[in-house]
C-alpha cells in the first residue's frame, strides 16, 4: 500500500504524513529531507548554489548521515534545497531510493507514506492513495514562522513568506518535476483546518469514505 503526498512548502505535509504512516503502521518517507540533505552538502563542500554539476555529485555522494545534518530545517538550508531541486542530476540521482523505499519498505512495514512535490506525478504515479495538501501561503508561512521562533530562530512573518512564495514559484516553474495536482489526487485545503481535521479529512480518503 502506498500512499503518495504532494503539497507546497510548509502545507503541513510532513505532520500529516507522519499522523498517518503511525495510524496504518507504515513507513514514512519526508523526500524533502533529501534535497535539504544534498543542499546541507552543497554548503559544507563551498560548492556555488548554481553549479548544477557540483550539486548532481554531492547528491550521488548522499549518504544516511546527512539526514542529520543540524542545519536541515533552517532557512538557509530551506533556500539552497529549492535551488538545488530544480537541477535534473540531483533529482535523477534520489530517484531510485525514493522508489525502492516505496518499493520495499523497511523493517518489512506493509506500506510506505512518501511526501514531497512530485510523487504523486513522477516518483510514484502509481501510487494507491494520492493526496494534494495545500493551504493559502499566508496560513503556511504563519505556521512555519511559528515553528521557526519556536526553535529559536529570529526570523521575521515577512521573510518566511517571501521564502515560502519564492520556493513556490521555483517548484511550479521548473522544467522537470514540476509542483502540479496530480490528476486523480484528492485535493486537501488545509487553510481552515487544524491538524487534527486534516487527518481526518486524509483518513476518510484514504480508508475510500469520501
Ligand atoms: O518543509 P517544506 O515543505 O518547507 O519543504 P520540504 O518538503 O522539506 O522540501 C524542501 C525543498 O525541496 C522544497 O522547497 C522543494 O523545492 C524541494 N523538493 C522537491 O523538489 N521535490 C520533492 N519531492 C521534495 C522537496
């Protein structure tokens, strides 16, 4: 069983994906973590954000560690990972771990949640369950500003929503993997809803009641 989600930057992916791999026993798979993990890389090896060639080969060179890297959620780190995902390398090079993850998940869990921007569209089209999570980008860079200052960072409302709107623009624009509704996929707005109404609201598709 796999259930695959799409969404923009800080819809609340993330959470919900995690509510539901825990409610069904499933694996959970954050692919946004990978491009932050390539572009934690980028910035440790002083390779220029637009050196496709430079990204494509810290991507090949990726490795479980990155994943904890201590910068991964910043706004830097958030920036360059937007960068870094519209080169075709870096992209062809997390493919098939993305896919063999779905494919086999780990410790023999019966199905994978994999979230991000095109798994629903490319990653995995043949998924079970597809999912769109989206909220007006006011509501998400409030959301993400308060998880931002929670952890300590000084950061102010208008610069995450400029980041937010930026990231954006970058993932619908790009020419390979673009930001775009998946046909089929069940469209879940999440300005007006809290956590809990989100995955209630993914729980009734996913169990086929709406
Ligand atoms: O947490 P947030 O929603 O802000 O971002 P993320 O899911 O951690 O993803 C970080 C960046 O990676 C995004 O801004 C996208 O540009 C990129 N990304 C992508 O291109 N494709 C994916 N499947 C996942 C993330």
């Amino acid at each position: 069983m796999i259930i695959a989600i799409d969404g923009p930057a800080a819809a609340g992916k993330g959470t919900l994906a995690r509510k539901l791999a825990e409610h069904y026993g499933y694996a959970h798979l954050d692919t946004g973590a990978l491009y932050r993990a390539v572009a934690s890389r980028v910035l440790r090896a002083g390779v220029a954000p637009n050196d496709s060639a430079g990204a494509t080969e810290e991507a090949q060179l990726l490795d479980a560690g990155d994943l904890l890297a201590p910068d991964l959620r910043t706004e830097r780190v958030s920036d360059i990972a937007s960068r870094v995902a519209t080169v075709p390398g870096v992209r062809a090079a997390l493919l098939d771990f993305q896919r063999e993850f779905a494919r086999r998940p780990p410790e023999g869990q019966k199905g994978a949640v994999v979230e991000g921007r095109d798994i629903c569209t490319v990653v995995l089209p043949n998924a079970d369950k597809k999912l769109f999570v989206t909220a007006s980008a006011e509501v998400r860079a409030e959301r993400r500003w308060k998880e931002l200052a929670a952890g300590g960072a000084t950061v102010s409302r208008a610069e995450v929503l400029k980041s937010v709107v930026e990231r954006d623009r970058r993932d619908e624009e790009r020419a390979q993997s673009s930001l775009r509704v998946a046909p089929g996929a069940f469209l879940l707005d999440t300005t007006k809803l809290d956590i809990d109404a989100a995955f209630e609201a993914a729980k009734a598709f996913v169990s086929g009641q709406n």
